[in-house]
C-alpha cells in the first residue's frame, strides 16, 4: 500500500503519477480524505482535552460539595460530540485505507505513456518467429490430435478451463518444473520452497492480489455441522487458493526485520495455481491459455 506520509510530502508528484496511469480523480479524493481523517482526529483530540478538564472540575466541585449538575450535562455533551468526532476519523480513514489498497504503484519515470498496449516499447529482440510454408494448428488442436490433452474428460471432472495432460506431455511438464527448480537452487543460488497452496487474507493483500484481484481469486468455504461450526468458526478463517507462489514466498518475511547481512533472499518454487480468471473471455481462453488450475 501507498506510503499516506510520502504523499502528504509529494502531493504533486503522487498526483503525476496516477495522472500517467489515468487516475488522477484518485489522487485528489486521496488528499481529500486524508485532510477530512486529520481534521476529524483533531477534533476528536480537542474534544478529549475539553472532556478531561470538565472531569477535573466537576472533582473538584464535588469536593467543595458544590452542585456539578452543569457542568455534568457539558460532559455529556462533549463525550456525544467527541464519539461523532471518532466515528467520523474512523469512516473516513476506513475509506482512505480501502482506496490506497487498491491503487495501483506509481510509473518509474523511464516507462512510457500510453492508453494500453499498443503504446508498448519494443525495446530489444532476441531471434525472429519462425516462418512456415503451411497453416500452423492451434496447441490445442495438437495435443488433443496427439491423444496428449484432454479437455473433454477434464470438463466433466471439473468444468470449463481444465485439461487432463497425459502421457508424453504430463512427464514433460513434470521434467520442465524439476529443471527449472535444479536450475535456480543448483546454479544461481535460489533456496527451493514448497509453500502452502493455500494462505490467509493478509497474505494476498500483502502482495496486491486483494482488493483488485479478489473476483479471480478461489476462496475456500468450510462447510461443518452446526455444533462443530460454534466451536471453530472462530479458528477456521477463509483462505484463497493460491494464483502464483510469489504469493506465499514473498510472505516467508512478512512484517519480519531482516538483518542487512541475510539479503538479498532468493526463493524459487513449483506450485500448482488457481485463477478464476472472473473477467477474461474470447479467444484467450482456448486450451490450456487462462485455466482455473496451472503449474508455474
């Protein structure tokens, strides 16, 4: 999430930024609510002040067996406005918080501008595509022609947008995941992880997965007989299904101080993922192209 200190401090660039990814709206309705929190938690404060001294006099009157009926009734009335005053920080800051969470980082300076992707930087090319004297078939054309996919049996297993891999191919993407994994552990130094496929809420907010990508996230419901559901629902939190183990490895060292003599950490893993995929339609869901369940 944004940084709310850096952008009191950088209004104007914090405003840039958004403005380059076209939200700029975003960014005044950030200082706005930001100064509307303050203001609120000031008044609030005042109003504490201003409730304290009462209660200091209304002691003393009492000592000097004074009546202290007034100077109750301003009590109440300021302990009633210093409430509003709190409910109002916590609405607005409830606000500010949900807003941050779901913006996207600023542009670095180098990245070019652009409405989408057609204003995409070619910046080096590696090879030519290859060129061929014949129509190319589709990949799932292929594997399904070879006997090697199967999406009609995946389908009545679990629906649309899974695949049965078989054969050759099951033990091809077996061996690719093995030597990406001897690869980076062996050679480059990565530590290898087998994480969790599935993790807390606060583990997909830590890596933007939520709020943004909730509707493509798979979320667990656990399902139990009333008795056992009034003695665990306090212990059986929902969990999400993982889309990509960045997820649990970036979490390994969440809200953890890291000694500068530990960096740089290098993590690698091989997990099965799981996409919804809630707004993704045409022709990019053929195949084995935006499934539910992948390896990566």
């Amino acid at each position: 999430m944004h940084d709310l200190r850096w952008i009191r401090e950088n209004p104007e660039e914090f405003k840039r930024g958004l403005d380059r990814r076209g939200l700029a709206s975003h960014a005044v309705e950030v200082l706005e609510l930001d100064r509307a929190w303050r203001g609120a938690e000031t008044d609030a404060q005042e109003a504490q002040a201003e409730a304290n001294t009462i209660s200091r006099a209304i002691g003393a009157a009492k000592t000097r067996g004074e009546d202290a009926g007034a100077l109750l009734r301003d009590a109440a009335d300021v302990k009633s406005r210093e409430e509003r005053h709190r409910g109002e920080a916590s609405f607005r800051r409830e606000r500010l918080d949900n807003l941050l969470k779901g913006l996207p980082n600023l542009p670095a300076h180098d990245v070019p501008d652009g409405a989408d992707e057609t204003a995409n930087v070619e910046i080096r090319r590696i090879g030519e595509p290859p060129r061929f004297n014949f129509a190319p078939k589709a990949h799932e054309v292929i594997g399904q022609t070879l006997g090697l996919m199967d999406f009609a049996t995946a389908a009545k297993l679990s629906g649309a947008r899974f695949v049965v891999l078989k054969g050759a191919l099951a033990r091809l993407e077996r061996a690719l995941g093995q030597f990406m994994l001897d690869l980076h552990s062996r050679e480059f130094g990565y530590t290898e992880v087998s994480p969790p496929l599935l993790v807390r809420r606060d583990a997909a907010y830590g890596t933007g997965q939520l709020p943004k990508f909730e509707n493509d996230l798979f979320q667990t419901n656990v399902l139990l007989d009333e008795q056992s559901t009034k003695n665990l629902e306090s212990r059986v939190p929902p969990l999400y299904l993982i889309p990509t183990a960045e997820v649990p490895l970036t979490n390994l060292v969440a809200g953890e101080i890291l000694d500068e003599a530990q960096l740089p950490l290098r993590f690698t893993a091989w997990t099965p993922c799981f996409r919804s995929e809630a707004g993704a339609a045409g022709k990019d869901t053929r195949g084995m192209i935006r499934q539910h369940q992948f390896e990566k």
